[in-house]
C-alpha cells in the first residue's frame, strides 16, 4: 500500500511549483496557512489556487465557528471545484463536537477533511458520522501532539485499524516535522501525510549513506570555520 505525500502550504508560488511535481499527490491548507501566505479575500484567494491545482485535492477550511454558518461556508466552498475538500475541525471553540455538521454533509457526498484530530475517540466519533459512500479524511496531527511529549503512533494504529476496510475513509498524518515522519507513516500503513514543502524536498535525499553524511557533516563545519576566520 502507497501512502500519498500531500503538500501542508497555502502558498500560491509553492502550490504551482508542487502541483507539476509527481511525487505530491494532493494540497491541504488552513487558515494559519492562508493568512500566512498572505490571503486578503479567502474565496478569491482559493479560487486562484484552484486556476492552477485543478485535479490534485485540495482541501480548504471552514473558518466560521457555530455549526450553522460552518454549514454555510461548508457550501460554499464545496461549490469551488470538483478537487475541493472541506475541512471541518473536530470541535468549535468552545468544544463542542461537530458531528452534526460532519453527518449532514457527509450525507450529502460532499467530501470532507475532518481536522484537528488528537485521540482515537475522536477518530470513532467521526467515524460514526461519516457516511461511508462519501470520500472523507481524518486528519490526526501528530507533530503537535510530539511537541508536547506525547507518541502519536498509538492513535495512528488503532484509527487505521478502524477505518481500513473502508476505501472512502482515509487516515491523514497532518502535522509533520521531519523526514523520517514519512517512514513512520508508511511503516503503519497509514493512507497520506500531509508534509510543508521543506520536508518534501529532503526525501529526494533518503537513501543517502552514513559515510557521506559524516564527510557532509565535517566539511559543513569546516567551511563554516573558514567563513568566520576562526583562529586559535
Ligand atoms: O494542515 C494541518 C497541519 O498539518 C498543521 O501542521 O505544522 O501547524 O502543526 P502544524
């Protein structure tokens, strides 16, 4: 089983740039991303990317935080093209499941990226929404959950236990931080890893032996000594 490198950037350049580039297999933005990429007006801004990233997906968030304009936005931005997932936090801010959300539109086919996903009961919960006809993600962010001294493998194995029969319902490692994510997510059989532009790139160089590493390392730090004229 393959799992799918998937590009985390809202940004309009890098998207074009990775959109030509067969290793990346889809986009995932949020709005951190976006306002990081400098986005003013959310639709035209999406609309723009979606000029150029037209059959890879590409999911885009609900930014809205009651259940009923979540539902709106959700709409509206399903309407955008025909690669558009719609990404749907696990919870609003004030903690409240978004099941309901989650069910009308999954029930309606329109494909979803359900995020912000941190413990296998999440994963059930959602699990339980979603209808099984309708192509969904679930995007569990391992990087922030390691940031804070938690192993995220063990949610990982049990959602991909629970949704591997059904092929609509994929399990997405959101949050990556290094190279070697990508053999952890593999390793698992986990469906995507969603990866920023920088770590892509540093898989061309996997395969890289530790001899070469050692002689990269030293002549790095030797040229370094040079460039400041370090003396003794
Ligand atoms: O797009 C969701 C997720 O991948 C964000 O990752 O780096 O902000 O923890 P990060």
């Amino acid at each position: 089983m393959k799992t799918k490198i998937f590009c985390d950037i809202a940004d309009y350049e890098t998207i074009k740039l990775f959109n030509n580039k067969p290793i990346v297999d889809g986009f995932t933005t949020n709005p951190s991303l976006m306002r990081l990429a400098g986005a003013k007006n959310y639709k035209n801004y999406s609309l723009k990317i979606l000029k150029t990233c037209n059959k890879k997906p590409i999911s885009f968030e609900v930014f809205a935080d009651k259940f009923k304009n979540m539902l709106e936005q959700a709409y509206e931005i399903n309407s955008w093209g025909k690669n558009v997932y719609v990404k749907i936090p696990v919870v609003n801010s004030k903690g409240k499941f978004t099941g309901p959300v989650i069910k009308e539109l999954s029930d309606k086919g329109i494909k979803l990226n359900i995020t912000a996903v941190y413990t296998f009961e999440q994963t059930q919960k959602i699990f339980k929404n979603l209808n099984k006809k309708t192509k969904s993600i679930i995007s569990i962010f391992a990087g922030r959950m390691a940031d804070k001294g938690k192993d995220p493998l063990p949610i990982f194995k049990k959602s991909i236990s629970l949704t591997k029969k059904n092929k609509n319902i994929q399990i997405l490692w959101a949050s990556t931080r290094e190279a070697y994510n990508y053999t952890q997510a593999k390793q698992i059989n986990c469906d995507i890893i969603t990866m920023p532009p920088k770590v892509i790139n540093q898989i061309n160089g996997f395969g890289k032996s530790f001899k070469s590493m050692t002689l990269d390392t030293v002549k790095s730090f030797l040229a370094d000594s040079k460039k400041s004229r370090f003396s003794l």
